[in-house]
C-alpha cells in the first residue's frame, strides 16, 4: 500500500552503562549511534514490510543527515517531499539508558523540527493526499495537525511521540473543523497529558469522546490497550528476553498500520502490533532490520 509518513528523523544517540565508574568518575559505557526519530522509525518498518513508503521530514546540512537520506533510499523510502535546510545541523536526541535500554534520561537539540508548521505542510497537501495511508507524529505545530485532520483523503494515524508533544493533538481537534481523527498511538504518560485522566481505560474513552475512533495504548511490559466506540480492551505482552526497548512502540504502530493495509483491524491490529513490538524488542536498534510480512503469517 502506498504510505505517507510526516514528521521527525533524528540522530538518536544511546548511552548504556557498562560497569563502574572509575576513579576519574568515567563510567565504561556502550555508546551507539542510530538513524531515528518516531516518524523515521515507523517509515522503515512499514518499508520492511513491504509498502511504498514516502517519509516527509526535515533534514540538516551536514554529514549525519546525508547519511540518513542515503540509508533511507538504500531501503527504498522515497525522500521526494522531504526538505532540506544546508545551514542547519541535524536534530539530535541523546539519551542515557539502563541495561535493557529503558531511558532514564535523555536531552534533544531538535530545534529543526520547528520548521514543521503549517507553511512547510499546506503546499504539500496535493501529494499527500495520493497516500492511500497517512501518518504523522507530533512534532508538527499544532495548526500543521488541524490542517493535515481537515484535509487529509486518507485514514489519518497520530503517534503521540510524548506527553509534552501529545497535548499538540488535543490542541489541533479544536482548531480544526472536523475533529475527528481515525487512529492515535500514545502510552499511559501521553494520554493522561491530554486528558488530565490518570485511569488508562477512563483516559481512553474521554479521547474516544474527544473524535478519535481507534485508540491504541501502549503499556509496555503490561501490554496494550485498544478502544472505539468507549469499549476498552486490554491485550497481555507476548514474552520476549528483552534486548532493548527503543523503538517498539514505533514497531507496535507499524504492525497495527500493516494489518490494516492488510485488510484486518480490532482484535488482529493490535495483535500484529504486539507482534511487531515483540520482535523488535530482540534487536539492538531501534528497527529490527529482519522484520518482514512472514512474521504475522504464523501468527
């Protein structure tokens, strides 16, 4: 299926400790560079997968983002509605993990992602609209949302990407016109940032009420929630020997994506979500390189 994905591709450094400081305060430590960003992220799995992909994005000038453009193409996403700013440096995302690759804290320097208004989308739209799936994450200014939720021909997935982006969403189905939106993915922290909900299911249903018709949340190790029409349903993780984590709610959206290309949706979505989110989990990068359409086939 043909699938346009709008939003951030960053340079994701990962930091994970390795042992005991030394007397100098060093600590040993596996430092990992990525080609990342939730938007980037869920491009690659959906190309791996076997859609033609389009990733709209923002790059920088220098090395890093010639050498993700290039990788990008080296997997066949197309790059054509993408912009590049030659003076700017890349947006970078530094995060300092534990063992398994859950963040304990992190900086970003993604101050090119701000060129993701409503400027840089509007004249876009004609080619967007030959999608016959959009996605888009929430580094786009608020008015860039409300526009692609009024004008965008194709089902339209959010990711919610964090609690202080997610609010961008709520934002955005005020301003716009319809206000409805047919899928969000966002975790526990991003919906209780929209709706002041510290419940899951109650969280869940106020967005469902808010127009979005397809919610999906992810837990993590508590697994995942699916809800329409106010009828939550909660999904167990499957087991997996945890690698890393980075990544897998972009992979969790990817499978839920590729089933509904596939002509599935409900119970099968999120199934093939956690199916995704699974495997990737067993990689050391934030995308699996070995995922493919087999994967659900046994499942």
């Amino acid at each position: 299926m043909k699938i346009t994905v709008i939003g951030e591709a960053n340079i994701d450094i990962s930091v994970v400790p390795q042992g005991n400081g030394t007397s100098l305060g060093c600590t040993p430590a596996r430092i990992r560079f990525h080609h990342g960003g939730v938007a980037r992220n869920i491009a690659h799995n959906l190309c791996l997968l076997g859609h033609q992909v389009s990733l709209m994005t923002i790059l920088g000038g220098d090395d890093f983002a010639q050498g993700m453009a290039d990788e990008c193409r080296s997997f066949g996403i197309d790059l054509s509605l993408s912009s590049v700013f030659a003076q700017e440096q890349s947006p970078i995302f530094l995060s300092f993990n534990d063992e398994t690759g859950n963040m304990q804290s992190a900086h970003s320097d993604v101050g090119l992602n701000d060129r993701m208004d409503l400027d840089w989308l509007a004249p876009k739209m004609d080619d967007i609209d030959r999608a016959e799936i959009v996605v888009a994450d929430t580094l786009l200014t608020s008015d860039a949302l409300a526009h692609l939720i009024d004008h965008c021909e194709a089902p339209l997935y959010l990711d919610a990407v964090s609690p202080k982006r997610a609010v961008r969403i709520i934002e955005a189905l005020e301003k716009s016109k319809k206000k409805t939106l047919f899928a969000l993915k966002c975790n526990l922290g991003e919906a209780q940032a929209m709706t002041g909900e510290n419940d899951a299911f109650e969280s869940y249903k106020t967005l469902n009420n808010k127009g979005i018709s397809n919610m999906f949340l992810t837990m993590g190790s508590n697994g995942a929630i699916y809800c329409t029409e106010n009828k939550p349903v909660l999904f167990p993780s499957l087991p997996v020997e945890v690698v890393n984590v980075t990544g897998s709610g972009d992979a969790f959206f990817a499978g839920v994506i590729h089933a509904h290309a596939s002509g599935l949706g409900g119970k099968e979505a999120v199934e093939w979500g956690l199916k995704a989110a699974q495997h990737n989990i067993k990689s050391g990068t934030p995308v699996h390189p070995e995922l493919r359409p087999s994967l659900f086939k046994i499942f």
